[in-house]
C-alpha cells in the first residue's frame, strides 16, 4: 500500500502566500539596486565633471553600502 503526502488546502495556501511574499521582496531588492547604481554612476560621473570633491566622498560609500546590503541575502 502506498502512502500519498497530501498538503491541507490551509498548508497550500500559506505555501503561496510565503512564495508571493518572497517574490515580491526580491522584485523590490532588485529594483532598489537598480536605483542605488544609477545613484552611484551619478556620483561617479559627477566626480569625474569636477562637481564633486573629495570631502564628499561619503556619499558614495554609504550607496556602496546599501547595495552591498542589499546584495548580502543573495548569497
């Protein structure tokens, strides 16, 4: 006799609820380092323009960072 794993419709839907949660925080991950490397090509342009000095420079670090952390869960 063959025993069948069978999931309650409640387990099914709690299923696919924690899949559309995390796929939606992953569509946001992504485009928040969409945002933040468009951030940071900016600075970096500017840099490059002269519109930026060297005492600024935190700027870019604290956009490195968050794409950084943002980048930490993928791994």
């Amino acid at each position: 006799m063959k025993k069948e794993n069978k999931c309650s419709n409640s387990d099914e839907l709690l299923i696919e609820h924690e899949v559309a949660l995390v796929s939606g925080v992953l569509e946001s991950k992504e485009k928040y380092r969409k945002i933040i490397q468009a951030g940071i090509a900016r600075w970096v342009k500017d840099f490059q323009e002269g519109r930026i000095e060297i005492k600024s420079v935190d700027d870019l670090k604290k956009l490195i960072e968050i794409d950084l952390e943002l980048q930490k869960d993928d791994f």
